[in-house]
C-alpha cells in the first residue's frame, strides 16, 4: 500500500481560513454608530415644538455646526441609499432654496443671538444641483444668522461629473476650502452596472479645476463591494486616485439594502462579490493607501499624515456624526434641510425625510422635525463608548459610566459578547479598558454592537459590518 504524505497548510492558507471563519462568525448586520441610539429608534414623540425648548435651553456659548442637506441628483446611481432625487429642472431647486433660507432663520430666530459657527457641511444628493445664485444666497443667508468664525470648515460633496464653470466660481465665492468628490470605482464594467459613468480623465480636470480657485483640501469616496469588483479592479482604483492627490478618502463597504431603496433591485445579487471577496477588496485598498503613506483612520477613513484630520486621530481629538469621521468637536450640530439629522445635548431629531411635508412645515413657521430621540445619561455612556472604540479602537466603558452618573454594572449585558471577542483576538481587556486589535479592527462595528442595548430589541435591518 503507497501511503501519500499529507502536505501541512501553509502559513497564508491557515490565515486565510481563519478570516473566513472570523467573517462567517462576526460579519454580521450592525449600524454605522454615526449616532447612539440610532435612528432606527427615533421617535415621533420628539416633534418640532421638542427641539425648540431644547434649541432655547442651548448655553449661550455653545458652539455650533450646520449641516445642510441637499437632496436632488442630475441622475441616479443604482447603488445609491441617501435621501435623494433626480430633477432636472431649475424651478423645484429654487424654490428648495427660499426654503432653505426661511429654515435657517426659524432655527436662528429660536436659537437667538449670533451664535459662533466652525463647521459647514453641504450634503446630498448633489449640493451643486442647486443654481448657483441659490446656493450662494443659502451661504450668505447663514452668514447673517451666524457667526461664521473667518477658519470655519465649509466643506461641499460634489459630482464631479456636473461641477459647471458657475458653481466653481460660486464655491470660491462661498468661502468653500473643503469638498468630497464621489469616485466609486473607476472600472467601467463596475460603472456600467451601477448606472454612475465617470471617467480618470474627468475626475481629473474636476479636481483641477478646483484647485484652481483655491479649493485645495479634496476628499474621494470610495466603494468596495459593488457589482463586478474584483480585488484586482479596486486596487488599480485607488492607484488611479491617489494620482489625484486627495488628503483624504473615505472608503465604504456598499450596502444592499433592496428592500428599504427600491432601485438597488436593479443590481443583480449574484454580480455581488461573496463576503469573503468584499474582505479581501478592503483588505488590498487598505494597503494600498498605507503604502503609499496615508494613515487609517477608525475603520474606513484615509488621510495624508498633515491633514486635521490624521493629526486630530493622533491627539485623540477624532469625533464621528452623521458624516463619518470628523474633527468637529462641536456638541451641537444643526441639521437643515429635507431627511437631514441634527444632534444637541438633549438628543437627536431628524427633519421630515419628504421634500413637500418638510417645505409645508417651514411655510407653517413651525420647525420641521418628524422625529428623534431624547437622550438618558446610559444612552451618553454607551455613546461615548462606542464613539471611543469607533474613532480610538480603545475604550474604558467602568470609567464612561462612572462619569455619566450610571453604575458601570448597568454594561453587564456586554459582557458576554465581548468575551467572545477576546477569546477570538479581536479585543483585548486590560483591567476594565477595552483595546481593539489589529486582527479585531475591520470588526469595530460589530465590536462597538456588543454596548448597544436597542440592537437586539429593534427591527430595523442594517448592512453588513465589512
């Protein structure tokens, strides 16, 4: 009888079985924490006449944000889950504008005062859908409600395939010196299926163009998991953007949600890379970037090492909102606009997601929230928890609690989840702090899960955690 050596596994095959065992285990459906509780578990018990007690209750010192939401589309990209529409025609844009401004004074009107401003974001949709006479008279409407500090971010997200010669000179015009251009993926077989054609060419000129007028801060969105990536494809994706020069990148696992954005119905579920593929993919752009010498920021965000933002995560000053990783360290952020979110010390509220229900609102001079949630102090101990792990990978939840005025045994129901994770390395206590490994990092989500008391109770179903 010829007996035949077994061949012993190598090194990469043993690692590589122990990540699909890990993804199988772990890779399971968790929200983005850009917010705690989330918004699954607002309420229409918060309505506007709520948020405007909490609006007069703000300390006259309070620093705030704006973030302003855009929700209209020159065209429809299949893998799109924002709040968004496509219009084309300049009648519905302007008049969301008049709008807008009589939003901005509501809000300011209850606010009182002349309240110091750092932060402006521009979200959407496509913010420079909007005719650029009208978005210039949104920015000069905040700036005679607030005091728009001379350093102020003001941050725009852009398409670069719309960005016409009027909307850059009004971005310049606006004081804009940060924009996010949406990128995705380059490969055309990718852009074909997701309906969003966008060439390295135009990406380009985009970009050079607005440096042109000053505008030198550019971040890129990228995607990984659409239909018909391969690791391959997303690598030379990123090798062609990092020709762009950005200071920063975020890089999102695509969510297929179907069944909440009707449209992804549209992209066939087996054109979808397998889970593991999806690791993979983020797996190789995240060593991409890092060998070209950006840092990793919290789990999905990219900077060059002189950028706020990688220099905020090094002084442990990073912060998560509705827009990811940020360096705003404001505790209110004002939300405006259709589907927008804001957030004070009271609690979060959320603006009606419908364009007619949230203009009928501002036209009735009531402030247009059709929902939130009001905050208990374990709802700030578990948020500042999760944020910690979220942005820092390191936690010391005993300590949180105690300073939240809640007794630390209240996170018990923790604790089975996170010895789970310590027994499989992706954590690892020390006395009662809690460290992220880098074997546990792509995890975080799922980690920071294991503090979240609504998630096992709740119905709303989220995307994957990789």
């Amino acid at each position: 009888m010829i007996q035949i050596k077994a061949e012993r596994p190598r090194t990469e095959d043993i690692a590589r079985m122990d990540t699909i065992s890990l993804i199988a285990k772990y890779d399971r459906a968790v929200p983005r924490y850009t917010s705690y509780p989330t918004a699954p578990h607002f309420s229409t018990a918060i309505d506007g006449g709520v948020y405007a007690r909490w609006l007069r209750a703000l300390p006259e010192d309070a620093a705030l944000s704006l973030y302003l939401h855009v929700p209209f589309c020159a065209s429809l990209c299949r893998f799109c889950a924002c709040h968004t529409t496509v219009v084309n025609r300049p009648e519905p844009l302007e008049l969301y504008g008049i709008t807008l401004m009589a939003e901005i004074d509501l809000v300011a009107d209850v606010i009182g005062g002349h309240r110091a401003v750092r932060h402006i974001h521009w979200g959407g949709g496509t913010p420079t859908q909007l005719p650029a006479d009208t978005m210039l008279a949104v920015m000069r409407r905040l700036r005679a409600r607030f005091d728009v500090a001379p350093d102020a971010e003001i941050a725009v997200e852009i398409d670069p395939r719309t960005l016409g010669d009027d909307s850059l000179t009004v971005l310049a015009a606006m004081g804009t010196n940060r924009v996010s251009l949406g990128v995705q993926d380059f490969d055309p077989n990718v852009q074909d299926a997701i309906n969003r054609h966008q060439s390295l060419a135009l990406t380009e000129d985009c970009a050079t163009r607005l440096r042109s007028v000053g505008i030198d801060a550019i971040n890129l969105d990228l995607i990984y998991g659409l239909p018909y990536q391969t690791t391959a494809g997303v690598i030379e994706t990123v090798r062609q953007a990092l020709g762009l020069k950005p200071s920063r990148a975020a890089v999102f696992g695509y969510a297929h949600v179907p069944w909440m954005k009707k449209h992804q119905a549209l992209i066939p579920d087996a054109s979808l890379p397998n889970t593991a593929e999806r690791f993979a993919q983020r797996q190789a752009i995240e060593a991409t970037f890092l060998a070209h010498g950006y840092t990793l920021i919290g789990l999905d965000h990219f900077a060059l090492p002189d950028d706020a933002l990688a220099q905020a995560a090094a002084g442990s000053r990073l912060r998560r909102n509705f827009q990811g990783y940020t360096t705003d360290a404001a505790d209110v952020l004002i939300g405006l606009g259709a589907s927008s979110i804001g957030a004070v010390p009271q609690g979060y509220i959320q603006n009606h997601p419908g364009v007619p229900a949230w203009r009928d609102a501002v036209r009735d001079g009531v402030l247009p929230i059709a929902r939130g949630v009001a905050l208990t102090d374990a709802d700030r101990a578990r948020r500042a928890i999760i944020e910690q792990l979220m942005c820092h990978l390191t936690a010391n939840p005993f300590e949180i609690a105690a300073d939240s005025g809640i007794d630390p045994a209240d996170l018990a129901d923790a604790e089975p989840a996170l010895r789970n994770l310590e027994t499989d390395g992706l954590l690892e206590r020390d006395g009662h702090r809690v460290t992220v490994t880098g074997r546990g990092r792509p995890f975080v989500r799922t980690i920071a899960a294991a503090f979240d008391c609504y998630l096992a109770r709740g119905t709303a179903r989220h995307s994957v955690a990789v």
